[in-house]
C-alpha cells in the first residue's frame, strides 16, 4: 500500500528530526529529576569559609570596609551590591559570588556560583526560560513527538500487533497508575 509507504518515510524524516531535541531533553531531564538541596543540574555552588579584618568597634560598615575585606580574600569580580542581613551580618555581591561577612569577628562564608557548561544551556532550553520563540519550537518539537508516536504505531504489523497494542497501552497506563496512587 502506497500509505504505508508515505508512513515510514514521515516517521523515519520527523525521527532524524527530533533525534537532537531528545537526546538535550533526556539528558537535561535527568539532571532536573535529581535536583535536591546537595546538587543543582544547572549551576557549581561552592561554599568556602575564610577570615578577615573585623570591623572596628563602634564603626559602621561602610564602602571603605568593602573594598578591605574583597581586597584580603583577593576578590577581584564585578562588585554589585552590599546590604546588612541583620546588624551584625553583611553580605557583598559580586558577579557569581556572595560573601557573608560577621562583622564582630570578621568570619566570612563565601558562595561561589558558576554555570555548569553544557548542563546550564540544556537546561535553559528544556525548562523554557527563554519564552518567546523558544516556545514555538518547543511546540514544533511536542507535536512532532505526537506525529512520531502515531506514525510508528501505524506501523505495526502481523505478530508484532498485539506486542505493540500491550506495550503502548503499558505506556499510557503507567502515568495514569502512578497518579492514582499519589493523588
């Protein structure tokens, strides 16, 4: 039959099409499952404790300090911003770092963040944070998803049939299964 042919080469085109998009949304959809407090899929946190000067007794925190206390942990990244987390707490914000600093001891607890290459930009695109067009071809993708599964489901068979039919109700049972035992 000429469908079935019309079948194979739409499933095979919209397959070769899709093959990059999948692989980015599997691997960046594992990496999002498995975000806890311990591992964050698109950025590298690291926490460093340090010390520095105190702040003088009967001073306040001024821009002076600032510049002492980035220039004693040799911190030379983009100053943004400094606020007090309470009176005895400030933080500093650089580019990909905060320094939290104890004013009384000079005790300092840095957070370092920098983006996880490859990981970061996966997961930008898989969690949409663009908006915009990205939506469009995010769409474009989720039907051609749609398209794939239907053109390989015309596909079957003979004895592959009922192996198909188990397999793809298996497919939608699950989901269904597992949001009726949680819900």
């Amino acid at each position: 039959m000429r469908w079935r042919k019309w079948n194979f080469i739409l499933h095979r085109d919209i397959g070769y099409l899709c093959i990059g998009l999948t692989l980015i949304y599997a691997i960046s959809g594992v990496a999002v499952n498995h975000t806890s407090h311990s591992f964050n899929p698109s950025y590298t946190i690291e926490k460093s404790a340090a010390t520095v000067s105190k702040l003088e007794d009967g001073k306040q925190p001024d821009r002076e300090y600032v510049n002492q206390v980035l220039a004693e942990l040799g911190e030379t990244g983009t100053f943004k911003n400094v606020a007090m987390l309470n009176p005895s707490t400030m933080r500093i914000f650089i580019e990909g770092n905060s320094i939290d600093v104890t004013l009384a001891t000079g005790a300092v607890i840095q957070e370092k963040i920098a983006r996880k290459p490859g990981l970061f930009e996966m997961n930008y695109l898989h969690l949409n944070k663009h908006k915009k067009s990205w939506t469009l071809i995010a769409d474009i993708y989720a039907i051609a998803l749609g398209l794939l599964a239907v053109t390989g489901l015309l596909m079957i068979r003979g004895k592959n049939k009922l192996r198909g039919i188990l397999f793809t109700s298996a497919g939608i049972a699950l989901p269904l299964l597992f949001l009726f035992a949680v819900l």
